[in-house]
C-alpha cells in the first residue's frame, strides 16, 4: 500500500485514526480494517459524549465520523474537529443534508469497501478540502 499509512504522523508514530460508530459489528470491523491498513485506532466510541471528550483532546490524526449516533446527530463531533483542523470523514448508511457547513467533508455511504474506506482516509489525509 502506498500513501500516507503508517508512520508519518505529527509525533512519528502511526498514523491515529478516531472511529465514532455506534453499530458494534461495524466499529470491530472498521477498527481491524484500519489496523491492517497501519493505522493506530483510537476507539472505536459508541457514544457522543465519549467522541465529542475525544475529539477535542485526544491526539487524532484524522478520524471517521458515522452521522448517526444513536438517534442522534454528530455534528458536535465534527465541529470539534473541524475547530481543532483534524481531517475527518463521514460515513452514513442513507443520505443526509448537513448544511453548507459541513459540504466540504467527504461522506462514504455504508455499505462500502475497506479499500474505499482507506482511499478516503489518504485523500483526507493529504490536504483535500475539509469545508467550513
């Protein structure tokens, strides 16, 4: 694999990756994903409590955000990102308009491919447009 997986983050270690997933089946099959990617997982968290606390004081490299957290929105989530200037992504298995402040960040419809999944995350890593 090429790209920037592996070591090359900001602190020389690999590279960390929040996962907010709220769906346990999906969260282990995302972290062991990421993990034979050469990624460092930071969760997975189920909660957003838990992902806003993360988001806004955990050393992150990027993160993925699913949209849905329990009947609820992560747009919190996001905003903690965005304020801090991580790269994240959105994954969501429908549709969702989260206004023009978040039109920038990429969304991965669920079901897709953990290749697809690893080419967003390079794509976001190397600089692409992130919105707000």
């Amino acid at each position: 694999m090429s790209g920037v997986t592996g070591a090359g983050a900001a602190g020389g270690g690999p590279i960390r990756v929040l996962v907010v997933e709220d769906e346990p089946l999906v969260a282990i099959m995302l972290e062991e994903a990421l993990r034979d990617f050469g990624y460092a997982v930071v969760g997975p968290v189920e909660n957003l409590k838990s992902a806003i606390q993360l988001a806004a004081t955990e050393r992150i490299d990027t993160a993925i955000v699913d949209i849905n957290i329990d009947g609820q929105v992560a747009t919190t989530v996001a905003d903690r990102l965005m304020e801090r200037g991580i790269p994240f992504l959105f994954v969501s298995g429908y549709a969702r308009e989260l206004g023009l402040r978040y039109r920038g960040i990429p969304l991965l419809s669920k079901p897709f491919t953990f290749t697809d999944l690893h080419h967003a995350i390079e794509r976001r890593l190397r600089g692409a447009p992130s919105g707000g």
